[in-house]
C-alpha cells in the first residue's frame, strides 16, 4: 500500500500524518460565523424585506412630530452657519436655475423619483450579478437610512423653500409639478420637516459607490460617480435642502458602511461574488 496522502484547502501536498494517526478534521464554523456568512439572497424575501423596510421608514419619518417653530429655528441657525462658513449659495443657486424652465422641471421629477427608482435598480442589480455581496451592501443601505430616522427625530429642520424669510422659490410648486410628496396636494401625507440629514444624497451615494466599486466597464463607473453629484445640484437648485443637509446625508451613509463592516468582517465590494447556496450551506454544517 502507498502512503496516504494529504492535500490542503489550497490543493498543496502536504505532509502525511503519523503512522495510526489521521488526518485532523478543519474546526466547525461557529454559529455566529455561519450567522454572518454571505447567503445567496432568496427573491421572494428580499421584495418583502424590502416592501416592509420602506413601510416601516415611511411610516416612523411621517409620524415624528413636525414641531414647525424648532424646525424653522434650525433651519434659521443653519443658514447663519452656511454663511460663516462661506458655502450658503444655496439662494443664488435656486434662483437661476429657477428661471431656466426647460432644466427646473426635469429636475423637480427627478427629486421626485430617480432616488427610488435608482436605488431599487442597484438593489436588483446587486441581486442579479454580484448575489455574493448583495446581503452586505443592503445592510449598509438599511443602517444609513435607520440613523437617518433618528436624526428627523430629533433634528427638525424646515427646507430652504418653506423658510419664512429666506427668499426661496419651492420650484415643485411654481411649476406645478407631478409626483412629489414634498409640495402641492400632497404635502399633508409627508413630514415636511425631515430635511436633516438628506437620504437623496444618502442613497445616492451608496448607488454611485456601490456601482463605481464592482462595475467593470469605465463609463458604468463615471456615470455612477456623476449621480451623487448631479443629485446635490437638484435638492439645492429645487431648495429642498441645504449644503449641510447633504454632509448628513453622507455621515450616514459613512455608519451604514460601518455596520456592514463590523457585521460581516469587510466592506461589501470585498466579498466574493457568488455565495454559497443555502444547500450547500446547511451540507457542511
């Protein structure tokens, strides 16, 4: 009989064990690693998962108390801030692209709708190519939008447009514009002093990273990088949100990554691409 022969993960020879010993089995995974091992993500939770999660902001960011007067105090103090600081543009901005028709209104229905349907097309884009790194990258999604929440919470703040002497145009309105939860007939359905931090940017750039980290081909990346970018243009230009609404934005985004990270050991654009199958899972447990 020939000696046995031992290969390791790596399929390198390596030495074999001494005579009457065998081959030492690798340690069980512990529970919680096998917790926080990327799964192949399952369709028909994820559109729950999904459809609830949003419920569940929708509802809890339309029930904080409004508490207008505190809401317009900091929005006051905010604008003190943005002008010693050098940076409150945000009027100037407002008023010339205001007066440009034919560039407010495509901007008013992007405010109204790109952040969701973007935000969803990476979600299923994730879930489609890149299965393996999906579960981390939607984690990172859910935390930046539940710090959120505690911000609107105890951060009241009234956009620039409903200011009471800032000057602003609400361009929604003027315009007459279809589709927004923040002006017109459908104010009353939505919290309108939720404006700290912004989760336009907040989503944004988790699109534009998410997409610029995995995506291969070049102008994929420079389109996404572009799109948070181009989103900080329209809440400004649309005097839904000043400068310092959108660095909270990207604060959260910044817990939401570290979260994911903390959870499952790397950020998500590290993870393998495929996971592990639940079968194959629940094979080598």
């Amino acid at each position: 009989m020939g000696e046995a022969h031992v290969r390791t993960v790596d399929d390198r020879p390596a030495s074999p064990p001494p005579h009457g010993a065998t081959a030492k089995r690798p340690p069980r995974p512990s529970r919680m690693t096998r917790l926080r091992a990327p799964r192949a993500p399952r369709l028909w939770f994820e559109i729950l998962l999904i459809a609830l999660s949003y419920w569940t902001y929708s509802l809890i960011r339309n029930a904080v108390p409004e508490q207008e007067a505190k809401a317009l105090r900091n929005a006051d103090w905010i604008w003190r801030v943005e002008h010693t600081l050098g940076i409150a543009v945000e009027h100037t901005v407002n008023h010339a692209v205001n007066a440009v028709t034919w560039l407010i209104v495509p901007m008013n229905y992007y405010y109204a709708t790109l952040h969701f349907v973007a935000t969803i097309g990476v979600l299923v884009w994730l879930y489609r190519w890149h299965p393996g790194r999906y579960a981390a990258a939607r984690l990172a999604l859910f935390a930046t939008t539940g710090v959120a929440l505690v911000g609107y919470y105890f951060y009241p703040l009234a956009p620039p447009r409903l200011m009471t002497d800032g000057g602003f145009v609400d361009t929604l309105v003027q315009h007459n514009t279809w589709g927004s939860m923040a002006s017109g007939n459908l104010a009353s359905m939505s919290n309108q002093y939720a404006a700290m931090p912004s989760m336009h940017i907040g989503w944004s750039l988790w699109c534009g990273l998410t997409v610029a980290l995995l995506a291969r081909r070049v102008w994929v990346k420079t389109v996404a990088l572009l799109y948070p970018f181009f989103t900080l243009l329209v809440i400004v230009s649309t005097a839904n949100h000043f400068w310092l609404d959108a660095c909270g934005g990207a604060l959260c985004l910044l817990f939401g990554f570290a979260v994911a990270f903390l959870w499952y050991g790397t950020l998500p654009h590290h993870l393998a691409r495929h996971a592990v199958g639940r079968e194959r899972e629940l094979a080598r447990v």
